[in-house]
C-alpha cells in the first residue's frame, strides 16, 4: 500500500477523459521515475488482494495531481477515446 501509481492530466485542471493519451503517473514513492503524489493529497487509503486482482482505492484531492475538480473519473483501458479499433 506504499508503493502505487495512478495515471492523471500532465497539466493543471484537466478532465482526465478530455487528456487519456497524454496522462502521466504519479506515484507514492520515489525511484520510478514518475511524479510523486504532493504531501497531504491522499486522504486515505486501502489495498485488497485477492488470488485474482489487487486494488487500491482511496480518498485524494485530486486536483494536486492536476485534475479538475469537478472531474468524477473514468477508467483508463484498451478500448479507450483514443484507441483506434480495427476495421
């Protein structure tokens, strides 16, 4: 649980879904090249681990990792806004 990453806007105040190809990681602790989350932006965490999956949910204010305030979220997958499918 000290050791993640979540993927945000590269620039302040930015709708996650409006940016999903040019995101960068931030992370909670330094060494993997990545921005690191601002002191006091995650408000809360927890880790599940199941045979299948891990997660990492939590609380943040987002908008120290530049999103916009009033941006909900999304997930960021294959067959997102700027996949192209196939023909």
């Amino acid at each position: 649980m000290t050791d993640f990453c979540v993927w945000a806007p590269n620039a302040p105040g930015q709708e996650l879904g409006n940016v999903e190809g040019s995101t960068v990681a931030w992370c909670s602790k330094p060494g993997h090249g990545t921005r690191l989350f601002p002191a006091g932006a995650l408000k809360g965490v927890k880790f599940v681990q199941t045979p299948n999956y891990v997660q990492v949910v939590g609380t943040i204010d987002q908008t120290q990792i530049n999103m916009a305030t009033e941006d909900w979220g999304g997930e960021m997958d294959s067959g997102g806004a700027d996949c192209v499918s196939p023909a």
